[in-house]
C-alpha cells in the first residue's frame, strides 16, 4: 500500500489504525504497462486512481486525433468526476504513458468507505477541490498565457515529465505542432545561453 | 426571494417550511448596474451569487487586458470556490454585462446555513459538482473546439445572450478578433441560406 496515499490522507483527516487497516484491505493497486487505456470517452467510468508511480494523460479525440489536456503524475488522483458519480458517459480519455502503478478505487470501495466513516465523505470533497482548482488552472492557462508560457510553466511545475513524454504529446498539449515546440525550446536555450 | 432558487434547491432536497423560512430571511438579493465588479483577482472572495436575472462575465486580466471565458446567465450560480471556503486570492474577475439580480451567499450565511441542517451541506457539493462539470466542459470546448465551432456551442447554449453582449466579450470569449467573429457570423449565415 503506498505510503504517498496515507501521507496525503493525513494532511486532511487523522485515520484510526483500525480505518487505515479497513483502506489497506479495501483498495488494491495495479501496476499497468505503458499505453493502457483506464478510461474511453463515452463509457461509463467505474473507477478512480491514485497514482504511485507513472503518468496518467488525459485527452480528448477530435475527428480521430488525440489532443491531449493534461499529465497526472505521482501522488495525483485521476478521475472523470461526473461519471463516477452520476454513472453518465465519460468525456474523458485516460491512458498510461509509461509503466505506472496506482490505487484503484471502485464504486463499491467508494461506496463501503463513505459507510465506514464521514471521514471519507471529507476526504471525497477534498478530492474534489482538487480536481476543481485544476481544471480551473488549465482554463485560466489557456486563456491567459501563450504556448511559450504554457511550456515555461509545464517546465516549472511537471519539468520531470518533459524528459518522459514524447514530445508530440507536449505540443499537443501546448495546443501547437512539433515543430512549433522545437522552435519554443531552441528560443529558450537561447535566452539561457544570454 | 427567487423562486428559482428553490426550485433548484428543490431538484436535489426536499427543505421543510420552517428551512425555507430561514433561506429567506438569510439571503438578500442585491440589484447590481451594468459593468459592477463583483470580485476582482488577488481579492478574497467573501459571497458568492445565484442569478435571478441578467449575466455575470468571468474574464482574466492578461498585461492589462481583459480575457472573457465564461458568461453566467439566470439560474446558475457563480464562485470562485477556492478563493471562497480557503480564503485564499481569487483568481477570477466576475462583473455584470447588464442590470443583474443576484441572491447573495456570504461567508456568514454561509456557515449558518451549513450549521442549521446537513441538507445545505450537500447542496453545497451540488453546487461545487456543477461548478467542477462548468469547467470540465470548458476544457473540452478550448481543446476540441474551432472558434466557429465555439460560437455555434455558444449560440446553442447561450443564445439569448447573442443579443446582449458586446461582440468584442464574445470575441474574447472565443478567443478571436472582432473581425474574425464578423467573418465567422458571415459565414453561418450563408451557409444557413444555402
């Protein structure tokens, strides 16, 4: 059982060591190869992730092209929200983009956790926020920033992944082609060398 | 007191007479002009609103300009949740298109409201779950979307306001100029003619 999981855990609530027992029986983890499909736009997402190690990347298909919106990594929870909970179609593509180990959380764990203690019920609302402020920074970056400063604060807060990824997903990201990213980075390095 | 505000209340839970006494008599409604600020960025936010009539436009200030992203009409209800239950700075700027009528949340209310029965704390994750699908849908939009495919979402969606905005919020909105809006109204029209 990840460590990184109860650490989280404990920034919110204090867990008895019989409800830590209870979480460590209850939710198991996975380990999923690279390019693993967890979740498929319009189907209906029975489960969530808490990831141990790895990339999880969202996207989106657009006339059969794969635009991709964001890269969940280490100690990041990865869910489609509103079709977890309200058991609709999901609007969301997940998939591996390297050997990545996670905590799987099914609805019926979800369910037998938010039975077990409203501690859970706190711990699902904080989830929540969390998913909230992030899609709320990834609008407030696609409104007020240009693909240079999206690269720049890609960099500055998952610089990690940019070693890990292949570029064609950075740029599609940044919402530009290849080539366009290639020049970004030599302007950088440029302005480094200054 | 709005009407509408409890029939969306009475969408999700069933309040007693004497829990619709108390709503009433704790949340005023305020008449706002045109162009009132309702929050601005690096403030703490300390209410948030329910639209009983008229628009409410989220925009970004980038290098002194401002970047519409979303516009809230009537019935729906417009935060910036972090900024609202951590008090932490807002990173959002709301201010009224039109003449508006809200029903003000303040902090206060609030806290009195979610003390007074659990039913408001689980309107409040209602509200927080459309606010989360708001954004979701906006990511979505930004990433699969032409700006003409946009406008046609916009105008399905919030047709009405086709009328009352300037066009160079709708451009914003879009992320294009105004000339670019007029050759992409041109173009729908024609196409509609054909």
């Amino acid at each position: 059982m990840a460590k990184a999981f109860f650490d989280f855990i404990a920034q919110h609530v204090q867990l008895s060591p019989e409800e830590k027992a209870f979480v460590e029986e209850l939710l198991p983890t996975q380990q999923l190869p690279k390019g693993h499909l967890l979740l498929q736009e319009q189907r209906i997402s029975t489960q969530f992730f808490f990831i141990i190690k790895g990339c999880i990347r969202l996207f989106y298909l657009v006339d059969g092209i794969e635009k991709s919106a964001f890269f969940y990594t280490e100690n990041e929870f990865v869910s489609s929200y509103e079709s977890f909970t309200k058991q609709v179609p999901a609007k969301h593509n997940f998939q591996t983009t390297e050997p990545t180990e996670v905590l799987v959380i099914s609805q019926e764990s979800a369910y037998k956790l938010l039975a077990y203690s409203p501690k859970f019920d706190f711990l699902a609302r904080v989830i929540m926020e969390v998913e909230l402020a992030t899609y709320q920074n990834m609008v407030a970056s696609f409104i007020t920033l240009s693909p240079e400063q999206r690269y720049l604060q890609f960099l500055e807060q998952k610089g990690a992944l940019q070693q890990r990824l292949p570029q064609h997903y950075i740029a599609s990201y940044l919402g530009i082609s290849a080539e366009s990213l290639s020049r970004i980075k030599k302007r950088i390095l440029l302005k480094k060398q200054q």
